[in-house]
C-alpha cells in the first residue's frame, strides 16, 4: 500500500554485484522502478547496503557498468547513501581497506549534503531528510565499522537525540536472524583489510544499544537465504528493527529486488514490502512484508 500523507519511505537495495558482473541488463528495470516509486510511496532516500560490484579492481568495468546503473536514480533528484561491501574494495579485503574504484565512480551518486567520516570517504556517511513529523537520519557505515568510524557516529547520535535514525551496513544480521559473531560464515575477520572492524554484534554492544534515537538497522552481505529481521530494545527501552536482505543467490542474481519501507514517525511505527522490478510488482513471499510497531 502506498505511503498515506502524512508517512514517508526511503528504500533498501541490497547487494547488486551479481548485476554488476553477470546481469548489467537488470539495472535498468532496477533504477526505472526505484525512480516509479517516488511519487506513490514518498520516497525521500535510497540506501545501498554495499556490495554494489563482484570482483574489486580485477574488474574495473564493474564499477562503470554499477555507476551507469544507478546513475537514474541519481539523476531523478533521489539521495542516495551507499555502504561499502566486502567486495567494493580494491582488492577485496586481501590486504587493506583501499576503496579508490569505489570512491571515485560512486562519488556523484550520493547525496549532495551527506556528511562523511574523512575527506571522499562516502562508505560513511551522514544525511537527513525533514518530514511533517520530524528529522529522519540516515547513517551509512563501512564494512566492518573501525572503533573511529564508530566512536563518529556516537557523536551523531549524540548530538542529534531529536532524529529517528536508519542506520545502513554491509553486515549486521546473519541469515538466522543473530547478529553476526565469530563463527558465522564471511565474518569481518575472515579478511585481511577488515582484522581491525567490528561485526554485527560488537556494533550493537558499542554503539547501537546505547542510543534511543536509533529506529532501524539494514544490511545484507550473507547467502543463502533471503531474509531475516530482529527487534532488540536499547539501554533506555526503544525497540530497534534489525532487517537482512539480500537476494544475491536467486534466480538471475535476485533480478534487482528492493524494499520500499513507509515510516510513521509520530508512531514509530515501519512497514515495508518487496519489489521485483521485472515484473513491476510487489513479492510478497512468507517473510518479505515487514509491519513493525516500534513504539515504546
């Protein structure tokens, strides 16, 4: 159902290097349904979680065909945040962090005011939108936020205690709707670059729960399943939504699926639903609608 007056959407792309390796094609319809959205739906922000390509620097052309592909989106008047995925480093982890295909190409399609960690460093990133019923924030953190990457959004966080806060990443929740610990499959610390980032699970215990102001939390980067979500209370007893999607394993690489979520603000309250775009209609398989009370 569309968004009524007086609620506002954004949207969550999860991970699209499957597109950007295999199935260009489906950028098209991708970004042609993301941009058909606007008007129904009130949709005033777009979040990739990251993984935006497949295969780092061995494939430049990745980023090019990516960039092209959201390139619509950008160029509709749409704000965009993008996380840094694994995969979007230069060398995928191997030996550092090293983001500078990702930076450069992906530069001009995030958000014009968005606020960033360093100097060009948009996989941080900070923007916001006002709506009838107040700021909603918008944090977009790397792959395995560093205790400095997190010790900045604290102070966001802090400094902004009237915002209601999205906070999208490459890797929060696992496939079994836990927040990601050691032992779980594609873990930070399986990589080289990332031995000094935090998963899911830290990221909660440091920052996360420590903040009243925070309503959700998005991410992707697993396989094999689809979906998971979670709801945890931080210290001062606010529920948070913690919601994995990624549909990187289906069909054609998951045909560009996206979900549109509708925020109630004065009631806390989010919903949301799946789009295919090639078919230009909701999936509403078991376990992709979400409608979630986050009232205290």
């Amino acid at each position: 159902m569309p968004a009524a007056a007086h609620e506002v959407s954004f949207i969550v792309i999860p991970d699209t290097q499957g597109l950007s390796n295999h199935h260009p094609e489906l950028y098209g319809p991708l970004a042609e349904q993301v941009v058909a959205a606007r008007e129904p739906w009130n949709v005033q922000m777009v979040l990739h979680v990251g993984d935006v390509v497949d295969r780092g620097d061995d494939d430049p052309e990745e980023y090019d065909r990516a960039a092209a592909g959201l390139g619509p989106i950008a160029a509709a008047g749409l704000p965009m945040l993008i996380s840094s995925g694994n995969h979007d480093y230069d060398d995928q982890l191997a030996s550092s962090r090293r983001l500078n295909l990702f930076r450069s190409q992906f530069a001009a399609l995030v958000a014009d005011d968005a606020v960033t960690f360093e100097p060009g460093g948009i996989e941080n990133s900070w923007a916001t939108i006002s709506t009838p019923q107040g700021t909603l924030g918008f944090l977009s953190l790397e792959f395995a936020p560093r205790d400095e990457v997190l010790a900045w959004a604290a102070d966001l966080l802090s400094r902004h205690p009237e915002h209601q806060v999205v906070v999208n990443t490459h890797a929060h929740l696992f496939i079994d709707g836990e927040r990601t610990r050691p032992g779980c499959a594609h873990h930070p610390h399986d990589y080289v670059g990332t031995q000094d980032g935090n998963d899911g699970e830290q990221v909660w215990q440091k920052l996360l729960r420590h903040h009243g102001n925070v309503l959700a939390v998005f991410s992707g980067h697993h396989v094999w399943d689809h979906v998971a979500h979670r709801v945890d209370r931080t210290d001062v007893g606010q529920p948070v939504l913690q919601s994995f999607q990624n549909w990187q394993g289906a069909e054609r690489n998951g045909e560009g699926r996206f979900r549109i979520v509708t925020v109630d603000l004065a009631a806390r309250r989010l919903r949301s639903c799946v789009i295919l775009p090639t078919t230009a209609q909701v999936d509403d398989r078991e376990g992709y609608d979400l409608d979630i009370d986050l009232s205290a």
